[in-house]
C-alpha cells in the first residue's frame, strides 16, 4: 500500500464496528444536524458552507463534531474548503436499512 | 359510542400524524428508554416496575413522559399500576419500518 493511499484519521472518527446506534440516534435528533445528513445523501462530497442551514459558524461546527463523533460522517480539509461525506456506505454495513428509512421517513414528513 | 370507549387522553400523546420524527430519534438515543421500548416491543401492556432497568423511580418517570411526549408509548393507570403499551401500530403508520429497523440495529449490536 502506497503512503498516500493511507487514510489519516483521529480519533474522532469511528471504525464502523464502534459506530453506536444511540449516538447516530442522538446525531440524527437535531434538525440542522437531520439536514445536513439529508443535504449530503446520494452526494460525493460536499463544501462546508454550502448547506441548507441558518446557524451561526460556531453551531455548525459542533454539529459537525457531532455527526463525526457519530460515525455519520467524514471530513477533509481541501485547501480553504472543509469537505462533508456522508458515511452512507459505512452506516449501511453496521446498521442495515437505518439511514434510508430514517431519512425517508424524514422525506415523507418534513 | 358507549362511554367508557372512549378514550381519555391528555395532550401529552400526540395524535399519530402529529408524531414527529426528530423527538422519536431522540427518545430512542437513551439507553433507558431504548431498553423499554425493546422490552415492550411484541407484548400487549407491562407494569412499570418490570422493566429490566436500574435507575431511580423519579428518573424512569421522566423517562416514561418522554417517551409518552414522543408518541412511542401510552400508559394507563389499573389500581395501583401503571401498565404501559407500545404504540406500535401508530409508529408504523406515521413512519413505515422505522421502528422495526431501528430495534433489528438496537438487538444485532447491542
């Protein structure tokens, strides 16, 4: 495996076997944070400032912290630009069908 | 109608297409009330104090109203008990599967 194709994490990023239903949970209960998930889904990647939301700077940081804590999602630092994935793949191997009907129910009902 | 049919209910339940997703989310994300809600999934009605949890009686009740502001639960009083149902039929009409895909997450990694 080449240098480069190593991921860099903290530990602030859940292995998906630590990924913890509460926590996701408790990520998904927040409406900014439920937006964000659901601005981000079937998206590759997405710039921080380019979400749907009206928080202050500070707040979508710790929404942020949050949904990473959470295992819901990635970022990476890209020049100026923090860039937000959505671990849809990661959540689909832990927790089978939890993101799609949680975020369907939220389509249907918002 | 007869009487006693009726049912008697304060505004802590929200009426089905009133059951909002986000407080759902939330009530679940506590390992308490995530344990009452499992335990009562599939049987009719429990008493309050069968519940396989450890925590003081003021802090299950604020559990309980929680869960009942949420619209997951109802309770009613049975002389000296208070028994307690999931609403679970309700729950899979507001939001389809959830419930269900949630508590297969909660038992495969729990």
């Amino acid at each position: 495996m080449s240098r480069t194709s190593r991921r860099r994490e903290g530990p602030a990023y859940p292995d998906v076997a630590e990924i913890d239903l509460l926590d996701v949970l408790h990520a998904l209960s927040d409406p900014t944070r439920m937006t964000i998930v659901d601005t981000l889904d079937g998206t590759p990647e997405r710039a921080c400032g380019t979400f749907p939301v009206d928080v202050a700077p500070s707040t979508l940081s710790h929404h942020f912290k949050v949904l990473r804590e959470s295992g819901l999602i990635r970022q990476r630092e890209d020049g100026n630009r923090r860039l937000t994935t959505l671990r849809a793949a990661d959540l689909e191997e832990r927790f089978p069908g939890l993101l799609a009907t949680v975020l369907a129910a939220y389509r249907a009902t918002a």
